[in-house]
C-alpha cells in the first residue's frame, strides 16, 4: 500500500505509533504476523489493497496462527530449493509437521529438499542465500561477515525483520 501510495513504511508507522492508543511496539514492516485479533485488520488490507488495484502476492493462503515462515518455506520448495532451516525455538518435529501440512507432501519426502541445522552458521554453510524469518536476538547479533565467508557466491541476505 506505502509503494502505490507512494509512502514511506517507516514514515507511517512512526506516524501510526504516536497515537497512545496503538503505540510502536508492533509497527516495523516485516514478512507477518499470526493471531486472530488481526482479522478485521487483514481484511481491512485486502479491501485497501484491492481498491489500489494491487497485484496479489499469495492469494487465500492468510494462516492467523502460524508463522509467515512456513509461508515462505513453502514458497522455496515449491520454487525447487533445498532449505536448511535453523530455528531456536522450534523443534525438529514442529518444523516437518507444519510443512508437510501446507506443503500438502509427506515429512519423509521433505527429508530430499528440508534440512535441520541445530547451530546457527551451519544453516548458512555453502548456501547461495539466506532468509531471517524470526526477529530473536540471537539473529541480531549474528557476525554476518562470517556468515558471508561461509556461502557460495554469489550469496544473498534476505532479511524478512529489518534486523
């Protein structure tokens, strides 16, 4: 909506998060949210979006509960990638268990394009780009130039938090 508008996203949202009623906690732009308190937001987006004539970018995929990060895995796999996923906070399981419910194909034949990393730079190892999902404080204060050392070039850094 800022890009057809022409607005700058840290602008509004600085503008937004003056109002003692919302604040600037939740404000930075970033790859989603979940929980179902945003319905009458999201769809508050879509009648925005659509009057601006927007092209859609994942049309009735919206999932009020989970993360925007299976979203994106699912997108990297359908696209023919092979993930090496690295989450703190979540489990092994969990992460199979997701995908192979949006991604409609069982965990055994994720095992060929998912893999766990259980330490932060080896996800990053030989890879041609990375995509931060998570805003957890340990990715914050990752040493990015190591990380880049590490990846085949050419490399990519896609950071979904602004972090």
């Amino acid at each position: 909506v800022c890009e057809a508008t022409g607005a700058s996203v840290k602008e509004v949202a600085k503008a937004v998060g003056l109002d003692s009623r919302i604040g600037n906690k939740f404000l930075n732009a970033s790859i989603g949210f979940g929980g179902s308190c945003f319905q009458k937001d999201i769809y508050n987006l879509i009648y925005l979006a659509e009057s601006l004539k927007l092209e859609p970018v994942a049309q009735h995929s919206i999932s009020y509960n989970e993360s925007s990060s299976i979203y994106v895995c699912r997108y990297l796999i359908d696209e023919g990638a092979t993930l090496h996923i690295y989450d703190p906070k979540v489990t092994s399981e969990r992460i199979f268990l997701d995908l192979s419910e949006q991604t409609g194909t069982n965990e055994t034949e994720l095992l060929n394009h998912v893999h766990i990393a259980n330490e932060r730079y080896a996800a990053a190892k030989d890879s041609h780009a990375i995509v931060v999902c998570t805003e957890w404080d340990e990715f914050i204060r990752l040493d990015y130039e190591l990380i880049y050392s590490t990846m085949q070039k050419p490399s990519y850094i896609f950071d979904g938090r602004l972090i």
